[in-house]
C-alpha cells in the first residue's frame, strides 16, 4: 500500500461448516445481529465503520481461520462477550505493547481481539 491509497474498507472473513449453527456464536461475540446477509448461507458484521467481519458457510468445510481485532478498551471488550456466555480459549501478553484474548468457535477458526498494555 503506499501512502496515496484512498482510505481502507476491510471484509475479513471465516469459513465455517454449520452456518446455522455458526451464526448464533457470532452473534454473541460480537454483540449483535449481523448488518446485513449476502445470502442464506453468509452474513456481515460492521464492527467499525468501513470495517467488517463475515462468516460464510464452505462446503470443504470450516477452520483455519485467524482475525485479530484491535480495539480501544480490551476489558470492557472481554467483560461485555463474558456476559453474553463466551469465556476466552487463551490470553496474551506481550509485555510493553500489548495483550490478546482469543477465542475459538466450532470449527476452530481463533478470533482474537487486542488491546494496548
């Protein structure tokens, strides 16, 4: 990218096997209902503005996947997915720039959000 680029929108997407079953999942990760559905089998969430994460159905099958979001307050973050029923797989911490709390959902795919330390 060089800096002339116009400014970034982002789709970043996993691949999962069970969209149906997927869905809710997200739904709780992220907090809401997703912002819009391409089709039956993939939906949209617009985590920040021009800034969006899908997950679609692949009839190979789901996982492998890796996104890490860096947001402003990692605890207030952690603390809202804990009350809506998902705990952390792993945390990190980098000392002196920055710690990571990552989850995993059925198919493996690890989504990660990060936050300065």
């Amino acid at each position: 990218m060089n800096d002339q680029a116009p400014e970034l929108d982002l789709f970043a997407g996993v691949r999962v096997s069970d969209y149906a079953a997927a869905r809710p999942w997200y739904e709780r990760l992220f907090g809401s209902e997703p912002a819009f559905e391409p089709h039956e089998t993939e939906c949209v969430w617009e985590l920040a503005e021009h800034r969006y994460a899908y997950i679609v159905e692949a009839p190979e099958g789901g996982g492998g996947g890796v996104l890490t979001l860096f947001v402003g307050d990692l605890d207030r973050v952690v603390d809202g997915i804990a009350a809506r029923g998902i705990g952390p797989d792993e945390r990190e911490t980098y000392p002196g720039k920055a710690r990571k709390v990552v989850y995993r959902d059925a198919d493996g795919n690890e989504i990660g959000f990060a936050g300065s330390d």
